[in-house]
C-alpha cells in the first residue's frame, strides 16, 4: 500500500500544471497547481487506473515557508441527500 501511494503522489505531481515560481533562496517550487489527471500505476504489471474517475479536479500548493497541501476530488462528484451519500462521498476525496 505504502508503494501504490508514493507512485500516486509521483503520478499526482507529474500531472499537475502551473507556472512554476522559484524562490532565489532554495530554488523550491512554489505557487499553486492545478490537478489535470490522476493516475495510479501497478508496479506488477504496469497497468495505469485512472481511480478517481476520467476527470478529477482538484489543487495543490506549495508554500514559502515548506508546507504543502492538495485537494483532490473524483470526477461526476453530486451532492449528497442522505447521510449514507454523505459517507460514500469521501471515498472520492483526498
């Protein structure tokens, strides 16, 4: 599991864009990201799931100061109407 969620993250980082902006002092990547694709490889068999759906949205952000943090969600997301909805939803939410 640790393995699939670091090709996640790797996969994840690829396939953000932005204009990227670096500070002079570290050279660390820093601003906003917008989510294009979200992909998952299969290290056994290289097989790659798109597991959030076709088209998931979301962001990341890097900040100055060395904090990072992102907002995923899964592709065709409705508004819950009961609370067993509710629950279902973050199965589509990092």
């Amino acid at each position: 599991m640790r393995t699939a969620c670091s090709i996640a993250s790797a996969l994840l980082l690829a396939s953000l864009v932005a204009g990227p902006c670096f500070s002079a002092e570290n050279r660390s990547i820093v601003g906003t990201w917008k989510l294009r694709s979200y992909v998952v490889e299969v290290q056994a068999t290289g097989e790659k799931l798109p597991v959030m759906g076709e088209k998931p949205s979301g962001y990341v952000a890097f900040l100055p100061d060395g904090r990072v943090f992102f907002l995923l969600t899964g592709a065709d997301r409705k508004p819950a109407k009961a609370d067993s909805e509710r629950a279902q939803l973050f199965n589509t939410l990092i």
